[in-house]
C-alpha cells in the first residue's frame, strides 16, 4: 500500500509539471548564464535528477539543503571543456560542525578564448581580441531542524566580465529536503536557486564621443545606459527513492520537475547503480520536454575507493550529449576525509 501511495505521489507531480509547459519562452532574456551550468558528474551522469539525492557537497548547486548529509569534510574540484571552446571549473570545501549544521564555501569560474572584434565596417575583425568571463562565489550553510527534515542556504556573489565592461550582482539559494521512511526511504525535496539582483553591464565601452561646434573640434564624452537583467531564476522539485537496497547493492532512481524564469519547463529523469558503494554506474535523461532542447542522454562512472583509513578518494566521469553541439565530456576528483 506505501508503495502504491508513493507511486501516486510522484505521478500526480509528473501530471502536475507537464500541465504546466504551455508557457511563454524567454531564452536568452536573463543574464549570468554561468548559473544554469550543471555541476559535477555523478548529478550529471543521472541526468540532472539530483534535487532529492543531494548527499554530497555538489548538493551546493542543485540543493543546498543536501549538504546537511555531509558528516565529514569534503573536497571537490570539477574542470570541464565545454562547447564552443567554453570552460567551466567549479571547486568546493564543506564541513560538518556537529549541532551546529554544515558550512561550506564555492567558487566557479567560466572562460573562453580571444575572439575577434567585428563590426559593420570590418566583418573580418579589426584587429583586436576580446574575451568574456564570469566569476561565482558563495557560501553555504545547512543543518537538520528535525531527524528527517533539512534545510539550507547559499548567499552567492557574481561578477560578469566583457572585454572593457563587467557587471555586478548578489543572489541566494534555498533547499529543503525531507526523507520519509517508505520505499528504503523516499526522498522529497525543493529548492529555488539564484534569487537577487539584477545585472547590468558598464565600462568604458559604453562611453561614445560626440563632436561639436564648429570644425568638430568640441568632444563631448557620452555614457551609454544598457539594460539590466534578471538572474536566471530556477525552482527545482525532485523525488528519489532507493527501490533496491542490500548489503551489497543500492539501485537509487531520480526524477526532478524544473521551472526556470527564461525557458519552458522539462523534466529530469535519472539512476545510479552501486554495489559496495564503490563502484558506481548512472545512466540518465537531460531536459526531458524541454522546448528546443539540445541536451539528451547521459551516462557515468564513478570510484569511490578508501586511500587510508580516514580518506576517501571519489573519482567520477559523466557522458552528456548535446545534439548538434555533439557531446561533453565530465570528469571530476573529490576527497571525504
């Protein structure tokens, strides 16, 4: 009978979600688009469907709630090469404090090469290179209010750079995670990411030098105003469960509905297989009706293997593909100790 009730559960939150795409698309309306990169492979591999799993420390980006899970210190660094000649780096450090709850600290930074600057008069460049950059900072804290209830925070600082111009902009996260002892224990939970200012752009390229008088000898020194734009605004709601749990072997199953506030909603779905918490196998689906998606399947490997008695290395590769972007590549190297 909780079997069945619990199915239901998740089914009317399918039914729930998939009511709800009939929206209008805003892609490409927000700014920062650094936070929308998904982070680590093992979430990755499971196509995204983390929100209720978020046991490790990169429940710091799909739900900072989950960091309550960690009973230890733990270390985590991910550097992918992306599309388009993009690179992503995102590390991480979050430590127990007993009562107190978990507190930890994260930093991600985006680049990409020079490119050309082109303009009307010359298609083929000018000369000169620019590049682009975002940085991302924050902290993060977490506890469990009840034996089965945890809640958590992020307060984020973010700082875009384009060629002469950046921007500015601060943001917090909110998670909630709440296990209920069915199913070898299922898993509920939410959170709304990157919630805080708006962005906007200045520098001395927005400065345009205006003649005047007579033989244009006067120059006058005029600042563009540009736009301000929203963060890119996501809630997440996740369900979990483990439907198989041995002595030997767990198979753990994922599904996560998001509702971002510049594109149309889509679905997570995902699994990871383990056997003696070892050796890992995910297999998951990315962005699942989601409107001119380019994300699909994803696959991975995990290691999690005990270098001295109190240190844990975790090592783990995740397979994304991307469509006509082709396919990405994940690795990352963490340390519990």
């Amino acid at each position: 009978m909780k079997k069945t009730y619990a199915l239901l559960i998740i089914l009317f939150a399918l039914l729930f979600v998939y009511d709800g795409f009939a929206q209008t698309n805003k892609t490409g309306t927000t700014s920062a688009q650094v936070l929308k990169f998904n982070v680590g492979p093992r979430a990755i591999g499971m196509g995204g469907a983390f929100t209720a799993i978020a046991d490790d420390i990169t429940a710091v980006y799909w739900n900072p709630g989950g960091t309550a899970n960690i009973n230890k210190n733990e270390a985590f660094f991910n550097h992918t090469s992306l599309f388009a000649d993009i690179s992503y780096d995102f590390a991480a450090f979050a430590t127990n404090l007993s009562a107190i709850g978990t507190i930890g600290a994260f930093v991600s930074v985006l680049s990409m090469d020079d490119m050309k600057v082109r303009t009307i008069e010359n298609p083929e460049g000018t000369g000169e290179l620019f590049n682009y950059s975002t940085v991302v900072m924050g902290i993060n804290f977490s506890r469990y209010l009840t034996t089965n209830f945890a809640i958590g925070f992020n307060v984020k600082y973010i700082n875009e750079n384009l060629w002469h111009m950046s921007s500015t902009g601060f943001a917090i996260d909110i998670g909630t995670l709440y296990k209920i002892p069915i199913l070898n224990e299922l898993r509920i939970a939410s959170s709304v990411s990157n919630f805080g200012t708006k962005m906007q752009l200045s520098g001395r390229d927005a400065t345009v030098i205006y003649s005047s008088g007579a033989g244009n000898e006067n120059l006058i020194n005029s600042g563009i105003e540009l736009d301000k734009f929203d963060l890119p605004l996501i809630f997440r709601f996740g369900i979990s469960a483990d439907v198989v749990k041995t002595e030997n072997s767990r198979l753990t199953i994922g599904v996560d509905a998001i509702h971002p506030n510049d594109n149309s909603e889509y679905l997570n779905t995902g699994l990871e297989y383990a056997w003696n918490e070892i050796v890992h196998f995910r297999a998951g689906y990315n962005s699942l009706f989601e409107v001119d998606s380019e994300k699909g399947l994803t696959l991975g490997f995990g290691l999690n293997y005990r270098i001295f008695e109190l240190v844990k290395a975790k090592i783990d590769y995740a397979y994304q593909d991307f469509g006509r972007l082709k396919s990405v590549h994940y690795f990352s190297v963490g340390i519990v100790f």
